[in-house]
C-alpha cells in the first residue's frame, strides 16, 4: 500500500529517561509524570491500533487505554488492517479504517457512550484517515473515489459530500484547524513521492479558499493539530515531530522505527507515539511512548499482546 495511504513486546524500550508502566493487571505504580498532566489529559483516553502477524495473516486491533496504562479496552478486530482511529473534539466518537482482506478501507465510527461502531464512509475506493469538524458536524477524509486520492468532507446529518481537493498529485491525512477555519493535509504536488504540509482554507459559503505550504524541512506526512490550535504533531522525515504554529519552531522527539508521527494530548502539553521494541529472542513489539514536551522525563505502556502499535490518538 502507498506509505502515504498507511496509517502507515512487552518488554520495554530502552529510551533515555523513560520509565515502564505496568502490565495490565499488576499492582498499579504511582507515576510521578501521570500525576503531575492536567485533568484533561490525565481523564483522557489513548486510542492506538496493535497489529500481530504478516500478510494473510495480518490481524489488526483497536484498543482505548488511559494515560497510565489501566482500563484497556478491546473496540474492534479483524484479520486485515486497521487506520488511522481519530478521536472527535470533544472526545466522544473516534472514527477510524478498517480494511479487511481483498476489500477497500472503509470508515467506521465508534460511539464511546453505546460502545458500538456504525459505518459511516463506504465510497468506492480508499476511505482513509478521518477527522472530525470541531463541533463534530462533520469528517473530512481522504479518498481515491473519484480515482485519484483527493480531499473529501462529509455532513454526518444527511451524508453530503464535498471535494476540497481536485488535483492530479497525491492528497491526503487531512485534519482540521482548532477553529474550523482551514484544514491541513499532505501532499506531494510540489515534487512526486515527496510529501509535505499545506494548510487549506475554508470559506464562509462552503468554498475553498486559499491553500499555503507550512514550512517543513523535507519529508512530512501525518499531521494532526492539537485542541488549542497551539501546535502540531506529524512525522518529520523519521522523526515522531512537534512543531509550535506561532514560531513554526520543530522538536524531534525521537526515531520510532515505524514511521509514526507524534499526536499531542488534549492540553497540548505532552505527545504520545509508538517506538519499536529492541529484539527480544527475536521478537520486536513496541511500546506506547508518553513525552512530556517540557523536556523532562517520559515513559512507555507495553503492548496488550507483544504485536506492533500504531496510530495513537488521546482524546478528552
């Protein structure tokens, strides 16, 4: 699959400063760093995919764990792939992709109140990385529906959808401003197979307005803004990044090994992301990394099942 369209151990990880959560189960260890994060983030959720097994094989599962490592929940599985699980801003529905053996991807959207998910987006073609509107009206999506991968906007009321994007390059992972006014998105029009940002503005008559490249180094894909609209968390080159929108200032939080971004928490004050395990006896899961962006100390939350984790997502 095109990295672009990708959302795309138990043992932890040696990261300098980091300390282990414990399993599931075992006797709870006060974390001096969970006690510390605002209620906001602190009685949030992390969702993050967990995937065992290659090819045919391939089994993807979607789990809600909190900031310490307690109460992870199993919300779907299947053999196939999972993508890209996007909590809404106010934290009560996460959509997110499900691609199942020989079929297209598909997006569902999980209710956290019922505890069920409802497909949403069944286009013809690739239905990825879905986010919410603000007040939660809304998705925007990438899509190869018309057969090329453009973005799409769909009204959750009546299932009306617009194309924001209509170009011959490459659009995709769209998410939304804090204030609704524009969204950001990843192409790759300046140059083919070289991704980068670009923000696109949204008009008051549902026309789209101008679009800007926001300045990154190289290679940038998978961006999300956080809540407040104070920064942005996306893959810079190898790099798990967080850029401040006000200085366009980038921190690398570190190589993940899997190609995954960064994804703030809801106060904007600390980034999850997966980091791949070293080998054990031949196995390599990963871990769930939580980074303070104050500089100081982190630390990591095991894998349910050894398997490789993706996509984080913390949510309200």
């Amino acid at each position: 699959m095109n990295k672009l369209f990708a959302a795309v151990g138990i043992g932890v990880i040696v990261v300098s400063g980091c300390q282990s959560m414990p399993q599931q189960g075992s006797a709870p260890i006060a974390n001096p760093i969970v006690n510390q994060m605002p209620i906001i983030d602190k009685n949030g959720l992390i969702a993050y995919v967990e995937e065992e097994g290659i090819g045919a094989s391939k089994v993807s599962s979607l789990y809600i764990i909190r900031p310490d490592g307690s109460n992870r929940e199993l919300i779907d599985r299947l053999n196939g792939y999972i993508y890209a699980p996007s909590w809404s801003f106010d934290g009560t529905r996460l959509a997110y992709s499900k691609q199942a053996m020989r079929e297209a991807p598909k997006i569902f959207i999980y209710d956290k109140a019922s505890k069920s998910s409802k497909l949403m987006v069944s286009n013809k073609g690739s239905n990825l990385s879905a986010a919410f509107s603000p007040d939660g009206q809304k998705l925007i999506f990438s899509s190869t529906m018309g057969g090329n991968a453009d973005i799409y906007e769909q009204r959750l009321s009546d299932g009306a959808v617009t194309q924001l994007t209509r170009l011959p390059s490459t659009e995709v992972q769209p998410s939304y401003a804090a204030d609704g006014q524009s969204v950001i998105y990843v192409s790759d029009k300046a140059r083919a197979g070289r991704p980068r940002l670009y923000r696109q503005y949204l008009m008051a008559d549902g026309k789209v307005g101008r679009v800007v490249p926001i300045s990154t180094a190289g290679y940038a894909a998978s961006p999300m803004i956080s809540l407040d609209g104070s920064k942005l968390g996306f893959l810079n080159g190898k790099q798990a990044a967080v850029m401040t929108l006000s200085s366009v200032q980038v921190v690398n939080l570190g190589d993940t090994g899997l190609d995954e971004p960064a994804r703030l928490s809801p106060s904007s004050q600390y980034a999850v992301y997966p980091m791949q395990n070293a080998a054990i006896n031949g196995q390599t899961g990963s871990s769930l990394v939580i980074r303070p962006l104050s500089g100081s100390a982190g630390y990591t939350i095991s894998s349910k099942t050894g398997g490789v984790i993706r996509a984080p997502s913390w949510g309200r």
